[in-house]
C-alpha cells in the first residue's frame, strides 16, 4: 500500500487500516476476517488492479486466506 502513497494509520487488535491523501480508506477488519473501501466516509465500490494485488498481499499476510469462514 504504501507504494501506492498510502499511509497506515492504525494497525492494532481490530483493524488494519491505510488511508490515500485524507479521502481513500481501505480497512481490514481482523475479527471478522473482511475489508471495507471508502471514499470520503461513504462506501465505494471501485479499485484499480494495484489496489487489488495490494488488499490480496495483505490478505496473504494476515493469513485470511487459509482460513475456514463459515456463516
């Protein structure tokens, strides 16, 4: 993310969370294992392909992927 000029601005028990210029925000949510992206405060739904290598790699990271998610 931050080869995208984005900056954590908080990564502790709950969240993960990196911000673009005050107005992008990309949150992972550690408990339940999800991301939200917002534009502004509001929920927006467009990212670029780099975006998307970066919230994988973090996935990646935070192990998500070889996890058992059941409703």
């Amino acid at each position: 993310f931050e080869e995208l000029g984005y900056k954590k601005i908080c990564d502790d028990v709950n969240y993960i969370i990196y911000n673009f210029e005050e107005v992008f925000e990309i949150r992972f949510y550690k408990p339940q294992q999800d991301f939200s992206v917002y534009y502004k405060e509001e929920i927006y739904n467009t990212i670029d392909i780099e975006e998307l290598q970066a919230i994988n790699q973090q996935v990646n990271e935070l192990g998500w992927n070889n996890a058992n998610i059941t409703d």
